[in-house]
C-alpha cells in the first residue's frame, strides 16, 4: 500500500486507500464505490468455491449500480519457470 500512497501523492491525487478480507469487505469500508480494484493474486488465496464466492457477493454488495470489479491474476509459476 505504501507505494500506491507513493504514487497517488506524486501524482497529486487524493485515494482512501484500504486493505481488507474480500470476504468481508463491507466491515472495512463505508458506502459504495464506482470501482473496487484487486490486482495481482489475492483471487487465488481464496482456496474454496464457497470462498470465493463470499468475496464476489461482498465487493458486489459494495459497489454503486454499474461499478466494476478490476481483477488480475498472475502467473508466478510461468515467471519463475522462465527467470
């Protein structure tokens, strides 16, 4: 988080940023967003079906009618296999 701070005061731009359980997103923040953003592999943490799909109803549940979920996955396997 330190470095989106970094980049968002560089940049002169005011963001709340947060860290929370997916799973129970609504406990950590207040009111909807427009977008709620989750990169690199916290998707893949979640271990169960049922985990992951108490995540997607939780930051669902957060957003503002037509927000958006930006998700990335990646593949640390494939990298370190190449390295």
């Amino acid at each position: 988080m330190r470095r989106a701070e970094a980049e968002a005061e560089r940049l002169g731009v005011e963001i709340d940023f947060r860290v929370c359980d997916m799973r129970e997103l609504a406990r950590c923040v207040d009111g909807e967003f427009d977008a709620i953003i989750s990169c690199d592999n916290a998707l893949p943490h979640l271990l169960s079906v049922e985990e992951l799909g108490a995540a997607i109803g939780s930051v669902y549940s957060c957003l503002l009618s037509g927000g958006v979920l930006i998700a990335s996955t990646r593949d640390y396997d494939a990298i370190c296999l190449r390295g």
